[in-house]
C-alpha cells in the first residue's frame, strides 16, 4: 500500500497578480519538498487569483494566465522541484474559458481538469466566465490513482466523486476558493466525510485563504478518510502548508475503462517511479494537524480582521483613518483595524458638532488610547456653519450636512496623508437605510457593514473578553458599549427615535432580508404586523442608499454585496402582501 | 387562409409594479378590442417588469406574480375583454422560477410557455434567476397555430423557431425585454428576417419601451413576414399600441404529433370559433405603420432622454438639480433633462469658486435662460475657505474639497427642495478616473456616464441642429461647445494637462474597454505605445471610483454598469503585456 506525504498549501492569493501568484507557488513547493512531500496542492486558480471576474473576458488575460502556468512548470524543474507533484488552479482557454486544475510534474503540465459544475448564485457568476467541463480525470502517480475535482463538484450528487468510487481511485483532491459565511465550516465536514465514502478515497480538500474584495475566504482545509476520520485539518485564517502522512490505496492493475455512461474518463500517468513511496523509511512521520473549531464570535472576528486586512493591503494601502464617534460602531471598526493592521496605523478623527456630547470626546481619546492608534479633534462647526449660512438650511438637510461635512474632512485627511477611510456603519443601519448618502457611507471599505447591531455588540463584548488572552487592556471602552446609540445629528436624538428595539429590529431583519421570507410569513412566526410591515417598507426603499456603501467583508448568507442584487427602480411592496 | 388582426403592446411598465403593470395590460387590451384585434401581444415580464433582479428569490414575489396573471385573466373576462387572446410575459413558479408566457383567453391561462434560452452574459443574470423550459408549445386560436418564444429564444439557431417549422405553425409571437445598445437595432431586423424564413411563418416582435435603471428598452417592435417583408414596424422610444392585419397559414388538420427528438411539443386550443377571421368584412383594413429608421445621434439621444425621464419619474421625483459650470458636459446633461421632464424642472447651480472664470458664470446663466431652466449662483468659497483652514490643506486634497464641497451643496439642496441631484461626467472620464469620489460623482443619476466625450461634442452639434425641428433656439450655448475642456479646481488647468486629446483617447478607450482588446493588440492596431500603457494603466486602476458613480443609461456594448464587473482589489496590469 502506498504511502504519500501530501502538503495541502492553504496560501493567500491576490487577483490579477499572476507573477507574484506563481512565485508564491515555487516557494511553498520549494518548502514543501524540502519536507519531503511527495504532491502538493493549491486552491482553485491560485495563478489568477479568485474571483477574477471580468478579466476572464480578456483574451489577453487568458494568455497570460496559460503562460504563467508553462513558466510556473518550467521555473519548478529549473529550482530541481521537479519531483514534487504540483496541482494548481488557473485559468485555461482551449476554445472556450475554463475554470482548471493542472497537475505539474518534471517541468510538464501531464494532465488539466476543467471544473464540471459552476456555481451561479449568491456570489457567484461562474456560468457568466465558464464552460463546463466533462471530462474525469485520473492521475496516476507513485502507484497511486489521484481523481482531480475542482470546489463545486463537492457539492454535487451523481458528480465526479461517485465516478471516482466507480474508478476505484487511490486519493481525491478538491481545491477550493469557498469563501467564508457564518456556521458554513460546520456543513463542510459532513459534505467531506460522504463524499470520502462516496468515492471509497481519502479526500484532499484545500481552501484558500484572504480576502478579495468582499469575500474572506476562512480556509478550514482538511484531509478526510473514507470512513470519516478527519486526518488533517488547518486552523482557519491561517496562511501555511500543512502535512499529513497517509496510506492509500495502489492503482488497480487493470482500471475499469469506463465508469458508465455519465462521463468520459481520461487517464494519465507521471513519469516518477511506481514503488517508490512504499518504503517510508527515510522520512520521519509527520503528525499531522487537526486545528479546533473555534467559537462563533471568534470566527466572525477572523473573518473581519482577514477581509479589513487584505483589502488595505492588497490595494496598496498601509493604513486607514476613521471617525470615532465614541459610539459603538466606530469603536468596534477601530478595534479590528488595529488588530488587522497594528493600533500604530489606525488615524482616529473626532468630528464634533455642536450636538455631540462630552462622552463622545472623551471615549473615543479613551478608544485610541487603549489601541495606540493617533487621535485628532476636529470640530465641524465652521464647517457646517458656512454651509448652512450660504444656502439657509434647516432640519433634514442641515442634519445631513453634518454627516457630509464629516465623510468630506476624512476625505481630506485621506488626500493629505494617504490613509484608507473606513466607513463604520452596521448592517441594521443599512438594511432600513439609516445613513446618509456621502456622509457617514464615505469610505473605501467598510468592515461591519455586513454585521448586525446586536452582533457588533456581542463581538465588542468578547474581544474585551478575550483581551487578557493577549495580555492587554480590553480594546474598547465600557462607556460605549453600554450607552444607548444615538447618530447626535440634533439634540437628544436617539437611534429609537426612528428604529424598533435593535434585538426585535434584527430578529425581522434576519427573516426579511437573510431569510427572503415575505411579510405576512414573518407576522405568522409572532412578529408585530405593524413593526414587520414597517420595517419592510424601509428595507424595500433603501436600495439605492445600500448600493453607494462601500464593499465589506461578507460573514452571512446575504449581505449587502455582490451576493444581492436587487432593482433600484422598484415598486414591489412586500409589505403589501401583509394581508394576504 | 385566416386574416388576423394583430395588436402589438410596445409598452413601458415598472420592476415590482404587479397592479399597475396589469391594469396597464387591461387598458391597452380595451383599446386593442375596440380596435378590432384579435389578439394583443405584451413584452417578457410584463406582469413583474424586467429585470426584476433578487425579487425572483423571493417566494412571495413568485406567488404575488401568478396571482396577478390569475386576477388579469379574471378581470379581462369581467371587462368584456375574453375574446380578445392576451399574450403577456411574467414569473411563474411550478417548483422553479421561470421566464413565462401565459396565452390568456376567454378569463382562463390556455397555455403558459416557458423560455428556453436563459442570457447569462452582458447585464443579463438569468441563469440565477430561472430553469429553462424546454417544451415547444403551440395555441391554436381562430383557426391558426401560434407558437409562443421569448426573448433569447430568437437568437438561437436550432432553437424553437426551427421547430416551428417543423410544427407548420402559421406565426410565431417572440415577446422581448431587449435593451438598447447602439446600432443593436441594426442587427434585429435581419435576424428576425432569418428566423421567419426558418419558422416559415410570420414571426411578431413585441419589445418593451422605457428604461430601469441603467437599462434602456427602445421598442422597435415588428412583424416580418418569411420572405422578410417587414409588414409592421413601430418607432424606437414610442409608448402605443400597433397593428396590423396579415393573411396567415391556416392550422394543418393533422400536425406533426412529434418534432424530433429535441423538444416536447405542447399543443392547446382556444374555444374561439375556428372560422371567424376568414370573413373580414366586419373591419377597416389597417394600414400598418413601418417606422423610418433615424440616424445615430437621434437614436442616442432618445435613449439618454427615454434612461433619464424613467429614472427620475419611476423613482417618484419630478425635477433633477445639477451643477453648470459652462462646459459642454452639464450643458449636454441640462438639455437631456429638460427634454425629458421640462426645462421648469430643472434646477442649474453654477457653483464657482475663486479659480472659476468669468465665461463659466455667464455661459451656464446662457444655457439656463435657453432651457427655461431656474438658475442661482451659490459661490463655494466660504464652504471651501473653512475646509482649507481647520484642515490646512494644499494640492490635490485642496482641490478635491472643491468638488466635495459642491457634492454636498447639491445634496443639501436636492434635501432642501426635493429634486434628484444628476451628475455630468461622461464615460471617457470616467474610464481613466478622471473624477472627484464624493465630489463630482455626487448624484442619483448620471446620464451621460456611457458617452465618449467625443460623442458628447457631437450629440450637443446635432441637438443644437434639430432645434429648429421644434421651432425653438439651440439649447447649447456655443461658447460651452468651442472652449477647452478643463475642471477649473486650479488656476489655468485644462483636461489637456492630465490627459491625451479626447478624440485619441476615446479611440484607446473603444478598444480597451467596449472591445476587451490588449495592449499589445491596441498597438500592434496603430497606436502610440506609450499612450496605450498609460491609459490602460489608468484605467486599470479606476475600479473603484467607477463603482461609486451613480447609475446612468447604458448605451454601449460596455457601459460601466451591471455589464462590466471588474475585481477592485485587482494587480492585474494589461500593460505589463505590452511588449509581449
């Protein structure tokens, strides 16, 4: 029986960057065969990066990547990594544009798998870019018969894992760019674990990790055996080559041709010796990892420190500046930036009015305090003074000029110092439209935007919680969490002015918006008629506000991104089946 | 052979506005039978308007949807109305969402079809949204055999029109939400002329009118006989019901049971007497009407006008502000709306600050006056004046306060007073990034965001031209169509100084963005190679300030709209294949 020591690269990508990609994959394998691994596999197109989305419309592009894969399996035999086993996504083009795994050894490319099944929808736009793929591939390599399958096909039942069951294949690989939703990683296992019996085969499932844009991408890479037993499995958010020793079955002799009637079965085999990995007596056993789950608010803190962190890195950026209100919002932001970026590089601006209260001055210096981020007050008053003498302005635009007067001064300092804005509103605020357009919605990325109120909340308190874990001060100041939310745009205003209770307003919110449930399906679950119809009518307004936030990272099934895309031009009323 | 009057329903609906749109259905449908047809057909998604996006995810949408077609078949039996056959597109939902076509008739659905080629390219998504249908499906109505298609259907080879001919069906009804794009309408006609030689029957192309945000529909509905002959053609933008009489192929006593392997063919009969329209006496011949076709600026023009009074009307507004500085693209954007909605509707701010010169006041007080557009100065100094000093600030940040300060004065008038605030940039700007995030970029809706600036030039000479068509003045000052373009955020600075010559650029601009070409195709075509790096680089890196533009009227084959999805965080660099 032949034993293989697979590396699982769960590596950090960035889109378009097709050179520093594929340098990234020469070093892992470089590390990888210095461990002694005998294959190695990365996520789905880690040479493009994931979702490249409408570069793969680009002929040019296209080219490129096809040329970045020879050079890649050129430069591995050129360092003497040619007898490592390299499997590695791309973007490939025979005619048609494919989403593909290749698998690389000795400086060839000795067989390509085009993804079968293409998801279209939450954020997915696969059949947009793609053509299928038909074909079942099989590698035979070190005496062992490796089924290729690229991150979909996992999900599909009748797909290429039952034809990998009926091809009596050694070990499958998936490679993966599955981003990151709340509780997903406690589906994937299960899938794995039926899969893996479903194919009679070890499987390989490799995640990436980072973020692109809205997405985070949580990893969770593991290696499940056929009866379940989970014998790798990577910490998530954590970027590294993880090893695991296994025993797998030797290819059949005679190998069935034809696995009915379903699929064409393509067969290739490497150059390397047959016996070769039998005798493992050279290397010392490796103990592979089995990473803990970790807790919910734990996850989710994961995910908005990774999306926040490789959105200012990835587009160049080194550090960002915010408005702290002394709210909870703005302190919850400024925690994960400094835990994203370092306290040192978070730029926090208080922006007085003449309604802001003392407290909201005194926590946020407290907030900056405790993260070492910079602290500067500046008051707004001449500032909304000026507008509202020129154009003689009262009530709702005077309010609004408040907001705008604010995003254009954090605007003003990004020009001047080069910092990223962050815009710190949470998901409640902008699923029933409480912002204002161009004033506190100004900003280049937005870490909470997908986190509803009662969350931020739970998130600040565990953080503060957890703050001893890292032996310092609990990062955000009692005062604002514990004080009722209020926009301070006049005076005495309070978010219940105008909301529902924030644990009854999410609590609809999730039905409404996460849920897709309609109007008189949330009534009959016990929510107030009124309150549902009411909170649904803001919903169904507030498109247009929602579109012109900026992106964030995504941790539920529905956020306010690329996963929805709803008409802003809509009469459709939910309310209105209310009754019905 | 039976003679048929046929009414084709060219009309403009709303996404979401399910009673509106069926009574909409129910008045055109009075006019139809009072005018002697014997059958009305309506656009695809009549009932729901197209597209309705994320509404299709919605189980509520989907049974509000076929409840509505059920209470439209009621209602049309109650008008007295059932013998008139009513063809109208909506959402059906028989356990998958489907793009349907209900043939109603005497208040009952004889027969629903549903679309078998779903368009997942372009703005179209709608392989996330519906299961494609894949049965034939045939009424038989006053003695002739219609088959029913939709849309995408018509651009298939192989497709049902082939199996209409196979049916010897006697016309082919193909209902539409096809949106315009330039030159489009050019490729319809001979399209339709191939596919009506294929189904050896007349075939009736009924397309909606009017626009959903960024998308514009422009009609150009008609009905073209097997040889080709057009025998009804309706004007492009026009809001009405057509008609026309046509001989047509009386139904086979025997039809083909089966068709091929390829398609379930489905056939119904309506209980109208088989013989009526042979005798023919009882009606006026209609002439038919066959539309000219109009030249491109017309066409353009009508589209950015059609986008612009849909957007303002359907989203409950009724008058636009803007800000005129004197140059050409506020003029343009003016004159566009005061086309649409009245010129008393249109608010002009000329915003100047101490860098504006004297021609960009008198030049837009000119364009107001001609308009009959209201018009106030509001000088920003003293707004810019406070910015600079609390924030001490020079350079680019300095000149980007400008334009925000002028951001948000439009926005506090556009909360003042209630008018949608319109930007004026256009698209060769905005493909380079040539704008001010929050600044200039401020609006609900951008009507020229899909125009080179060289056909801005062009479209404001052809205005002026026509002028005389309506007996009034050319709207379009001429000093605002002759003088350099410049931003005037800094003394003496012209586009020029940052930018190549427009008609070069646009030229780049046409091949980079709307034909996905590469650099090196681009300049293997001709070009300067160093100015093709740079305005790939440019616009390469502009993502994310495209993404914070509001939506405007797509007119291209690649608008910086839902048609073009582009990654931010993004290294790729076409330019780097340059020399390749």
């Amino acid at each position: 029986m032949p034993s293989l020591r697979l590396a699982l690269a769960q590596v950090n990508y960035t889109v378009g960057d097709l050179a520093g990609n594929a340098a990234m994959v020469l070093e892992r394998t470089k590390a990888a065969a210095a461990a002694g691994a005998h294959l190695i596999a990365f996520p789905e197109m880690t040479l493009t990066g994931y979702p490249p989305e409408d570069l793969v419309l680009r002929a040019s592009f296209r080219r490129a990547s096809q040329q970045a894969l020879r050079t890649l399996a050129a430069d591995l035999q050129a360092a003497g990594l040619g007898e490592t086993a390299v499997l590695v996504g791309y973007l490939d083009d025979d005619g048609a544009a494919r989403n593909a795994l290749a698998f690389v050894h000795r400086g060839t490319v000795v067989a390509r798998y085009f993804k079968h099944h293409l998801p279209n929808y939450g954020v997915f736009d696969e059949r947009r870019y793609f053509t299928s793929g038909s074909t079942f591939v099989v590698v035979r390599h070190l005496g062992v018969d490796i089924a290729l399958t690229i991150c979909e096909d996992v999900w599909q039942d009748g797909g290429p894992f039952a034809v990998a069951g009926a091809a009596g294949v050694g070990l499958v690989v998936n490679i993966n760019g599955s981003p990151y939703e709340r509780d997903k990683d406690d589906s994937r296992l299960p899938l794995l674990q039926r899969r893996a019996a479903e194919a009679g085969a070890p499987v390989l499932y490799v995640n990436t990790v980072g973020a692109q844009d809205e997405l985070v991408f949580d990893g969770d890479s593991m290696l499940v055996r056929p009866n379940g037993e989970v014998a790798l499995r990577a910490p998530q958010y954590v970027e590294d080559v993880y090893y695991a020793d296994i025993d797998l079955a030797a290819a059949p002799a005679d190998p069935p041709l034809s696995v009915g009637a379903a699929m064409t079965v393509q067969r290739f085999a490497t150059q390397a010796p047959s016996a070769l990995p039998t005798a493992r007596d050279a290397v010392t056993p490796i103990a592979a990892q089995v990473a803990p789950r970790t807790p919910d608010c734990a996850e989710v803190w994961g995910a908005l420190v990774t999306g926040l962190r490789d959105y200012v890195r990835k587009n160049g950026f080194r550090s960002v500046t915010l408005g702290l209100s002394g709210g909870i919002d703005s302190a919850v932001v400024a925690a994960i930036a400094a835990d994203a970026i370092g306290g040192e590089n978070v730029h926090g601006v208080s922006l007085p009015s003449s309604y802001s209260s003392e407290h909201s001055k005194t926590d946020a210096a407290d907030l900056a305090e405790r993260l070492g981020a910079s602290y500067r007050v500046v008051p707004i008053a001449p500032m909304v003074d000026a507008f509202v003498s020129a154009l003689a302005l009262s009530g709702l635009a005077e309010e609004n000029v408040q907001a705008r007067v604010r995003g254009t001064t954090l605007m003003a300092i990004s020009n001047a110092e080069g910092h990223l804005v962050l815009a710190t509103g949470n998901k409640s605020e902008l699923a029933v439209g409480y912002s204002t357009i161009y004033g506190d919605a100004v900003g280049g990325f937005a870490p909470i935007k997908d986190v509803p109120k009662t969350l931020v909340w739970e998130l600040a308190r565990w953080r503060n919680e957890h703050a001893s874990d890292t032996g310092r001060r609990p990062p955000i100041p009692e005062n604002s969490i514990g004080k009722p939310p209020s926009a301070e745009l006049r005076p005495g205003q309070l978010d219940t002015d105008s909301l529902p209770d924030y644990a009854i307003l999410d609590a609809v919110l999730e039905r409404y918006v996460d849920g897709d449930q309609g109007v008189a399906e949330i009534v009959a679950a016990g929510f107030d008629a009124e309150l549902v119809v009411r909170v649904a009518a803001l919903v169904d307004r507030a498109e247009w506000k929602r579109r012109q936030y900026p992106p964030g990272p995504k941790i539920s099934f529905k956020s306010f991104g690329k996963d929805r895309r709803l008409p802003i031009t809509n009469r459709w009323r939910d309310e209105q089946t209310g009754g019905q």
